[in-house]
C-alpha cells in the first residue's frame, strides 16, 4: 500500500446551479441533484488510485443505504477499504453541497458515523500499512480531533511513514484541536481560509510561518483558481493552477492532496509536488463531483508541465 486515509467518508448529494437560496416556503429550480461519493479520504484516496497508486481507507460509515453506496463505489474505483468499519447506531455522514455558476460550493454537513469514530476502534496494522498517512478531513471527527490525531501522527513519524494532514472548515470554530498535530506532520494542506482561522494570521507567509514555527516540516495553503502558497523543503512562493473551465471545485482540495503526495512518493522537490497538486485539483474542478474525470498521472503531469 502506497497511501493509507484515515478520514471521513460522505455520501454529498450535490445540487447545481444555486446563486441564490429560494425564500422561505417557495420552491427553486436547479438544473441537476445528484449523489456522489465523497468525503476527504474517499476524495483522496480515488485521486491516488487514479494516479497509479495503491490507497485504502481507514474510518466508519453508518449501517444503511448511503453506507452501502460508498462501499460499492469503493469497491468500483479499486480502494481498498479493509479499515472501514459499520456503525449500527450513527448514521452515516451526508452533505448537501450547493454549487454556484462559478463552481464555488456550501455545505450543509451531518458528521454521522465519522464522528463516531474512536482512537481504540483502529487497527493499527491497517492503519500503518502505507509508505504516507493521509489524515484526511480533521476537525469533523470528533472522536480523533485533538489528542488521537496527534498520537496517530506521532507513531506514523515513529515508523518511518510520511504524515499529510488535511482539514475542514471547523463549523465550532475550535481550531486550537489542530494544534496539538503540527509537530508530527510532513505536509499540511489546507485552504488559505482555513490557515488564516488556525493562525490568525492574514497573508499567505504570514500563515505559512505560524505553522512552520509550531512544526509542520512543510505547509501548502490551497487558493483555489490562485494556486497554491508554499512554505518548506528549500522553497516559498506561490504556485500558480492551470487554467480549466471549470465545473465543480467539489474534491479539489482533496485531488490536491493527492497530486502532493504522489510527488513526494516519488521523490520530487516541493515546488512539483506543489504544481502536481494545482494540476490535480484544477482537473477535479472541470467535472460534477470529486473525480479527475479520467485522466491519471499522464494527464496531471502534462497539465502540470512535468512530462
């Protein structure tokens, strides 16, 4: 196994276009609803088989038919999901996801069995079975935020496995249970809104140091159609994303993650890991829902300009 997710799993049932929300009592119009796979490690983790890479995920969904749909879907894009377990008592996690003309998204989120997920329910070798150990979609997993992120991270350091970390926006607004994490990650990667909570910084460097400085070897702070800040490994600047038409950002940051990964498996500097992961997330964004629509390592790495 190249990539283990430990995250959440989402059943995203996703409507587009919506500019505006109808008044209270009336009825709006879309053109398409949908449900699709999602949640940061099923994000993740379909990215990185995409690319080549052999990825499995570790959490919980609930003992119903959304449950099921994820392990089918699961079963489909080849992710191995030995470390998923069934909750017979929590349902399992659902977003509504409202997509705008431009492809910006807002979610109405229910944690479901993701929350339920506990440190003593890990198998630990499932957990540490990869080369990487993507922690994917933390603060939303109220079981492991905090003191077991930081644990799991810590050993995974212990046994030689890189650590990634990618968060949330925290609803709560309790971005202090991040903290106790940084020092065991090699990448953290979140958006630059979600920097900016932690933190309480503004400017990408800024941020960028805030978390360096409590430890994280290297921080990429995802911008959307701007790319990317990176701060770490002999290299700080901005990445610039390739230009894409696009649809959908749902799972972006999650192909992001991906791209980063499988060129810090590879052995690539910081500054390509960073293009290959705004080459990644920018071909996420040009279809509904969170997929690269098709193309593996070949197309990200042409769009990226590594060929």
């Amino acid at each position: 196994m190249d990539v283990v997710c430990l995250g959440i799993l989402v059943a995203d049932v996703i409507a587009r276009p919506v500019d505006a929300a109808p008044f209270a009592g009336s009825l709006g119009l879309v053109d398409e609803i949908e449900v699709h796979a999602g949640g940061c490690a099923v994000n993740a983790a379909s990215a990185l088989v995409a690319l080549g890479l052999g990825a499995s995920i570790v959490g919980k969904v609930g003992d119903d038919l959304f449950g099921d749909y994820l392990l089918g879907v699961l079963d489909e894009r080849r992710v191995a999901r030995d470390g998923v377990l069934r909750d017979e008592h929590a349902g399992t996690s659902t977003s509504v996801v409202l997509v705008d003309s431009s492809g910006e998204r807002t979610f109405l989120h229910v944690p479901g069995a993701n929350s339920a997920l506990t440190e003593g329910e890990l198998d630990p070798e499932l957990l540490y079975a990869g080369r990487a150990l993507h922690l994917a979609g933390a603060l939303v997993m109220e079981g492991l935020d905090g003191g077991p992120f930081a644990r799991i991270a810590a050993d995974a350091r212990r046994r030689g496995i890189i650590t990634s970390l990618d968060t949330v926006w925290d609803p709560t607004g309790r971005w202090s249970r991040l903290e106790p994490c940084l020092p065991h990650l090699d990448y953290l990667l979140p958006s630059l809104a979600e920097g900016r909570a932690l933190s309480g910084r503004t400017e990408p460097p800024e941020v960028a140091a805030w978390l360096r400085a409590r430890g994280v070897r290297n921080v990429l702070l995802t911008m959307g159609a701007d790319g990317c800040y990176v701060a770490g490994g002999g290299f700080e600047g901005r990445v610039p994303a390739p230009l894409v038409d696009a649809v959908d950002g749902t799972g972006a940051g999650d192909a992001f993650a991906a791209g980063v990964l499988y060129g810090a498996l590879r052995g690539r500097s910081l500054e390509s890991c960073a293009r290959l992961g705004c080459a990644a997330g920018a071909i996420a964004s040009t279809t509904v829902g969170a997929a690269l629509g098709g193309k593996g390592a070949a197309g990200v790495l042409e769009l990226a300009k590594l060929t």
